[in-house]
C-alpha cells in the first residue's frame, strides 16, 4: 500500500559481453534513446545513470540504475571481476549474427554469481535487425538462459526494438526483495 512516502533505492547493474555485440549501444538507447553506427571500443568502464519509477507491493519505487558497462572481453579477468563488486544484477548480451557470444554468456554468470549469488540475470540477444544474418537460434537462446535462470528478450540497439522492456525486467527484479 502507497503511503504518501517516496522510496528511494540505487541499485548498481553490470552489463558483460564479447567486443562488439552492443553494450555500450544498448546503455545509449536506453538513457538517450539514439544510436550511433560508428564503433568505439569501450575501454575499461564507464558508468551511466537512469532514473526509473518501477511498480512494487502496491507502491512506485524511484530505483536509480547505476549502468556499468564494462568493456568487452572473451573471459572476465581480475580487472573486470574488481568492477563488479557491489553487483546487483546483469544484462549478460551476446550478438545474435555471432554464434560464438552466446558460447560466453555462462562465464559471465558465473563471475556475477561468485560477487553476489542472488543477483538476477537477463540475457540480451543484441542485433535483431539483422535477422538475415542471425546465427543464434530461439532454442539455443532458450537453452543458456535456462542454464542461467533468466529470461532471454532479442532486442535492437539501433531501432530500439524491446530495449525498454529489457531494462524494465530488470528493475522489477532489482526491487524484489526491498
């Protein structure tokens, strides 16, 4: 039941990944709603906000997510396993016209899981305006995210297809045990 009273919470979420399957775009679709075509690598961290009013036990939540999208690599090094201390939760995303992301996705986890065993997961299936070059099928898909005890949502950072829905599973799990 809404008291009257605002509850405030900042919850701090990592988005893990190979190089190059949309991170960083997916945080900027997110955030400013656009996209941009050209590539920069991600070096080292870089740490975003957004403000996002998320439904809960008959009262609205202001959840501020503390976005870090960590810069892409095959395995999470010592570097990058210092940057998720704190975890909340994870987009864990692989690119679906690169068959070998998903193969990633269960290291990520597990480097997630040893900071904070109880963080949830969504798995990003990044790219899906290039469906004729998809390499990843609906039932692989659904195969690691079973492994992972999470949902899967295929999303485009470039025309911003199902990016606010991945986000807002995200905080309503966020909010789950506050």
């Amino acid at each position: 039941m809404n008291s009257g009273k605002e509850r405030k919470i900042s919850k701090k979420v990592c988005l893990l990944g190979p190089f190059a399957v949309g991170k960083t775009s997916l945080v900027r679709r997110f955030i400013y709603n656009r996209f941009e075509d050209r590539y920069v690598s991600t070096i080292g961290v870089k740490v975003s906000r957004k403000i996002v009013m998320t439904p809960h036990n008959n009262e609205i939540i202001e959840l501020s997510i503390m976005l870090w999208d960590i810069a892409g690599a095959d395995e999470v090094d010592e570097l990058r396993r210092s940057y998720l201390n704190g975890v909340a939760g994870a987009i864990l995303v692989c690119d679906l016209t690169r068959r070998e992301t998903i193969d990633k996705m269960t290291a990520y986890a597990k480097a997630i899981h040893a900071i904070t065993p109880q963080a949830p997961l969504v798995l990003a299936a990044n790219k899906l305006d290039l469906m004729p070059e998809r390499a990843i099928s609906d039932q692989m898909l659904q195969n690691v995210a079973q492994q992972l005890g999470s949902s899967v949502h295929l999303v485009s950072a470039k025309t911003g297809d199902h990016v606010e829905a991945l986000f807002k599973e995200l905080a309503s799990l966020l909010v789950q045990n506050v």
